[in-house]
C-alpha cells in the first residue's frame, strides 16, 4: 500500500476541500491499479508537489521512471498532449499515459538507487548558485519549447486575455490603494495592446528554476507544464520572480527577449498580463492590496 505524504494532504484539503481529500483517499487505489497495469515496481519514497503524487519505479525492462498520480484542472489538463508535442527536446519525456485519470509514467530525472531503482530527485536548475547563469539555461529551454506549434484543443491565451479584461474594472473596485489600482488599470491597458494576438506557440506556463531538473540525455529538462497556446511573452514572468533579485529585472527580461527572438514592447505587453492575472487572482481571493515580486517587476517594466 502507498503512504500518501502528510503535508501533499493538508495542501490538497486546504486548496482543494472535498475534492482534495477525496483525491488524497483515491490516491494508493489508483497506484496500484497503475503499478499493476504498466508492470511497475516502486523503487523509493513517494515524492510530491502541490497537486501530484509522484512514485520512483522501475518498468519491467529496467528502465527507471516517475508515476506522476494528479488531481485534474484546467491547467493541467493539456499536459500529456504538451510532453508529447514536445517529444523530449527541452522537457521531460512522456512514456505513458492515461487520459481518463491524467496519470502519467515520466522518465525518470534523478541519481540511480543501489538496487538500480529510480532513486532521489534529481539537481534543480535553482540549485545553480549563479542566478544569470542559471537564467541563460532557462532561455535557452524556453526557446526550444516555444518553438513548437501549440496542439489542436489547448487551452488559449487569447481565451485567457479575453476574460481577463472583462474582470478587471470589479476587481479595481476592490483595492484599496489608488496605486494599486492604477497598477492593474495598466496593465490591463497593456494587455488591450497585444490581446487581438494571442499567438499559437506552445507555453509551458510554470517555466522557473524549481520546474527544471537535471537529465541524463540532456543536461536540463523542464518539467511541470501547465500549457497553453500563445504568444511567448507570457512565459517571461515567474523566471523574473523565481530567485527575485530586484538589479536583475531588466537584464533577465532582456536575456530571454533576446534568446526567444521577442518584440521587446509585445514581451513586455504580455508579462504585464502575466502580472494582471496573479492580481486578479489575489483580489478573486479577497485581497484588498497588491505586493511581491511581481508587482516590484510590473512597476519595472513600467518605468
């Protein structure tokens, strides 16, 4: 029987409620039912993130692996159809998967165990003390994902953008700070600039240094997606946020500008949208003022 960890529990009953709990109940069912299935064995301790249990196994032939177990949302939803699309080059890739529960059987991005199992969690791409060195790998994975067209059924961002803008004038009745609202107010103008080019790229959405781990056929893939098709600037902002350094905003957004072959002002346009929605999401929360590390590289931009 799998032992499902604590703490993914309590963020799934916090984040989630019934539906949470009732996924963290349904979790050791529904590896072994896939353990069984694909002839897995495990071979380590139960990993997790926010909304996946992910189990280190062995296939029949000995390949090491992951079996991602998640909870289904909207975000998430496109990720097979994206590590397929993307095939491995620049991201982890898909071995199996199962489309009615979102189950997923990942190759494996990790040190080998001594009984030649999957072993633990691989380097992450944070664990690079240089932070420009580090975000120079993540353009560079950037770059190569974008580069691929976004498959038939994605979610879009011109969808996104769209229902953004409409939320907008509520959600300034809502903050208390006339610079707050002055902040969302242009970066909803900013986006109104782009939204009628959404662009059909596929994004990974979630691309920071947390989301890329060291391989063993390349020296980094990116992990995690949770994608979507559009315009790549909007891919800019949680590699700004991630390991925030105010001095390097500037120089990361013109890094990966640069390396992604941008517009500058569409780029900058986007990661503003990008900002729009983290706001619009505190405030959907019942925020009443705006803070962190992107609302410090939104008024960056802006400047």
């Amino acid at each position: 029987m799998i032992e499902v960890p604590a703490e993914l529990a309590r963020i799934q009953a916090r984040t989630n409620g019934a539906a949470g709990r009732a996924f963290v109940a349904a979790l050791p069912g529904l590896a072994e039912r896939f353990l069984d299935e694909w002839g897995l064995r495990p071979a380590g301790p139960a990993l997790h993130g926010w909304s996946a249990l992910v189990l280190p196994v062995v296939a029949g032939d000995g390949t090491a692996a992951a079996l991602k177990l998640r909870l289904l949302d909207e975000e998430s939803e496109g990720e097979a159809a994206a590590l397929r699309a993307w095939d491995g080059a620049g991201a982890v890739r898909l071995l199996a998967d199962d489309p009615g529960t979102g189950t997923l059987l990942l190759e494996w991005l990790g040190g080998a165990s001594r009984a030649g199992g999957a072993g633990e969690r691989g380097r992450r791409l944070s664990d690079v003390p240089d932070t420009r060195a580090a975000t120079g790998v993540l353009a560079g994975l950037l770059a190569r994902l974008v580069a691929v067209e976004a498959p038939a059924g994605m979610r879009s961002l011109g969808d996104i953008a769209a229902g953004m803008l409409d939320d907008v004038p509520d959600a300034v009745e809502c903050l208390a700070s006339e610079d707050d609202r002055r902040l969302l107010r242009d970066c909803a103008a900013a986006v109104r600039e782009v939204a009628g080019e959404p662009g059909d790229r596929l994004l990974h959405w979630d691309l920071h240094f947390d989301n890329v781990l060291a391989g063993g056929r390349e020296p980094w893939l990116a992990i995690d997606p949770k994608p979507l098709a559009g315009d790549p600037g909007f891919e800019l902002l949680p590699a700004l946020c991630n390991r925030f350094e105010p001095d390097e905003v500037l120089w990361r957004f013109d890094l990966m500008t640069e390396a992604l072959g941008l517009d500058r002002d569409r780029a900058r346009a986007w990661t503003l949208g990008r900002v729009l929605q983290d706001c619009l999401w505190d405030v959907e929360d019942g925020g009443s003022a705006l803070g962190g590390e992107r609302v410090s590289v939104a008024r960056t931009l802006l400047a």
